[in-house]
C-alpha cells in the first residue's frame, strides 16, 4: 500500500533512509519532510507492508518541472518492485498536478541507482548540477 506519511510516521521513514542507505549527516532529515509537507507542492509517499513502511519517496513541482528524493527501499524488501512502484506513485502524483517533466539526482557513484532508473527510463541528461547552502 502506498500512502502520503503520516506526521506520527517521520521517525519510521528517517530510520528507513538510515537502514537504505539514502541519509546524509549533512541534511537534516526532519527539515527535508517537514518542508516537504508544508504546502501541497510537495509530498512524502511510503510504501506499507502489513503497516510497516518499507519504502518512500519524496516528490515535488517547482512551477516548472518534477523533481523525485528520497527514494528509499528497505534492504529486506529489494527485488520486490518497491522501488518501481515507488517511482510510480510519485510520477503519477506529479502527473495529476500537470507536470510533464521529472528529474532526479543521483550521485555519480551510485552505479545501481543510475542503472534502476535507467531500465525505468530516465536518461542522462549531461547536465551539472550546482549547489549553493543559503541559510544553513
């Protein structure tokens, strides 16, 4: 079952993301969801198995394009088409606010990653990607 997260439910997907491999010490991840659910831009999708999450997915417009974060799956639960129903769900969730385009990052070690989204057919787009931290 896929489902919008649920505020009671921030601790289960930040262990989630710890257990997948997807946290970062440098983002905090109680900052990421909560601005994610702040307005109906954006949103936090997880994956239940018997009402435990296994799997999430953050997505989000930004007036121009999709974006796609967060995808996690529990080791557990690879190779059982999480990840792929995950992605789903939240091209459909982009789909339904007019959203023609989606876009991801993946870092450029991640070879695994790279390849699942490529059989779901993402491409490279040769493109770099820039940051700059505003307000820490």
């Amino acid at each position: 079952m896929i489902e919008p997260l649920q505020p009671n439910e921030r601790d289960a997907v930040v262990a989630l993301w710890k257990d997948a491999g997807v946290y970062r010490p440098w983002n905090d991840p109680y900052r990421d969801i909560d601005f994610a659910m702040r307005d109906p831009h954006s949103t936090l999708l997880v994956f239940k198995d018997e009402g435990t999450i296994i799997g999430s997915v953050m997505c989000g417009e930004d007036g121009h394009r999709g974006w796609v974060y967060y995808l996690a799956t529990h080791p557990d639960h690879r190779g059982q088409r999480v990840g792929q129903r995950l992605t789903q769900a939240a091209e459909d969730w982009l789909k339904s606010r007019g959203v023609w385009k989606v876009q991801l990052l993946v870092r450029s070690d991640n070879a695994k990653a790279v390849s699942f989204y490529e059989r779901l057919g993402y491409e490279d787009t040769r493109s770099v990607c820039l940051q700059k931290v505003i307000d820490p």
